[in-house]
C-alpha cells in the first residue's frame, strides 16, 4: 500500500524526530560545528599559519629542492658499498627489532585474550601492560637507548622490539578473540584438550593474521629505522643526516631515492608472501 501525502503528514505529526531533527538538536550540531570551526581557525593562529609565512617557506622549499637536481651518483665501489651497507643495516635493524618483538608478544597475547585467559585480573592486568609500553614511541625509546647503549643499530632494534611488544601483543590477542568457536567446540567434542583446542583449533585462523601482521609492521619498521638512523640508531638515516648537515643536497636526495626503493621493493616482496601463503581468495576479503 503506497502512503498518500495525509499518511506521511500524520506520521510526521505523531514522530517528528523521525522527520526531522528537533530545535535542540538542531542548536546542538550547530554549536559543535562552531566550536570545530573555531578550534580549528585558532590553532591556526597560535601557529602562525599566516599566508606569507606558508608563501616565503614555499620558496625556500623551491630552492633546497633545487639543490639536490641532477642526483648524485657516486664514482667508485667503496662509496657505493657504504650506501648498500647502510641500507643493509636499516633493513636488518627493522628485521631483527620485527622479530625479536614478536616473539616476546606472541605468548603476553594469549594472556590478553578473553577467550583464552579467563582470569579477569590478569587479563586486564597484561592489556594495560601492552598500553603502557605503547605509550612509549620509537623515537624516545631510541634516544634512551642510545644513552644505555652507545650509537649503533643496537639501540635501534632494542626500540623497534620493545615498540612492536605492545602493537603485537594487542593485534594478535584481537586476533585470537575473534576467532570462531565452532572448530574449538569440535575438537572439545571429540575428546580433545584445552591447548589441543588452541592448537588444531584457534591457531589456523590466526595464523594469517598474525602474518599479514606482521609482514606490514616489517615494512612500516624500516621507514622507522630510517627515522631512528637520524638521531645516531646506525643504517642509512644515520647517512643521511649527514648529508643534509653538511648541505649535499644532491647525495640526500640519492639516498632518499634508494630509501624509497627499498620500501617499495619490500612492499612487493611482502605481497608475494602474503599471496602465496594466506591465498589470493582471504586478501581479497
């Protein structure tokens, strides 16, 4: 049955707030977007976000991208073998600090999962542990260790693996709650253990996960050892602020071409890994 116009203007006397939003609603939104707008338009202002200051940076900009055309290429073997070394030891450094993360965090994830710990205390005890240590960024943790244990990729894994203990821990136990309790009823029903359940039943469907997991945190580890190379962490960032220290513009903007290539070759690897062992059909998901 089609409603006729006296239909829809009856039920829009009885349910206006169905129709339409009322004048308090109304005066609500408008106030938020006021105070959106006006937050927005004062930090701004307290940053000097002024027109001629964007203009004048603009043109700087212009000329310090000027300074690193044609790039750089360097003329004998051993310079080259300083740069592929630096490379080497930034994608090491985010490999073993990948690692070394999650192995520490594989098991702290069952502790923090609800199906797998049911001790409420304890669960919730280690998920405040995972926000604390990932209250700590990369960066900071790099310059303490930098202080404990010298300049070098040491530091520099140490803070990728602490940093990654928390984000592992989190993603993985998330993973583990979400997993379906029907293979874990059938292995329970078939006369089956508690860690028989986690085994054959909750592992196979984490398994990807914790994969494509971790293949991606690898790739975002090595723009972050580039970073962490800056403030003394060893590998190709430690190059580069060098370069850009001493004006060789040309050289940094090599080396920033060879990082980009880095990250993109590792992304497409990552891919490859990531069809092969999870399958085309659960990427497309």
């Amino acid at each position: 049955m089609i409603p006729t116009q006296e239909d829809i203007r009856t039920a829009m006397e009885a349910h206006p707030r169905v129709f339409r939003d009322t004048a308090a609603m109304r005066a609500r939104k408008i106030a938020l977007w006021v105070g959106f707008i006006g937050l927005f338009c004062w930090c701004l202002y307290d940053f000097n976000f002024a027109p001629e200051r964007i203009w004048t940076g603009l043109g700087r900009l212009g000329r310090v991208l000027s300074f690193m055309f044609p790039p750089y290429f360097w003329s004998t073997w051993a310079e080259w073998l300083e740069i592929l070394t630096a490379l080497g030891e930034t994608i090491a450094m985010a490999f073993l600090g990948t690692v070394l993360g999650a192995v520490v965090a594989f098991p702290l994830s069952f502790l923090g999962a609800k199906n797998i710990n049911r001790i409420f205390w304890l669960r919730q005890g280690t998920r405040r542990g995972y926000d604390i240590i990932r209250a700590f960024e990369t960066l900071i943790l790099a310059l303490i260790f930098i202080r404990a244990f010298g300049l070098g990729p040491l530091p520099g894994i140490l803070a990728i693996a602490v940093s990654e203990i928390g984000t592992f821990s989190k993603l993985f136990s998330e993973a583990l709650e979400n997993t379906s309790r029907k293979p874990v009823e059938g292995v329970v029903a078939s006369g089956g253990s508690r860690l028989q359940a986690i085994r054959y039943a909750i592992m196979p469907q984490v398994l990807p996960v914790h994969l494509s997991v971790l293949l991606y945190n690898f790739e975002s580890n090595v723009r972050s050892g580039t970073i962490l190379g800056i403030v003394g962490a060893g590998g190709i960032g430690f190059l580069l602020s060098d370069r850009i220290s001493t004006y060789h513009w040309d050289q940094a903007w090599t080396m920033i071409f060879m990082i980009i290539a880095m990250v993109y070759l590792i992304d497409y690897l990552s891919g490859l890994i990531r069809t092969r062992i999870i399958g085309k059909s659960e990427l497309a998901k």
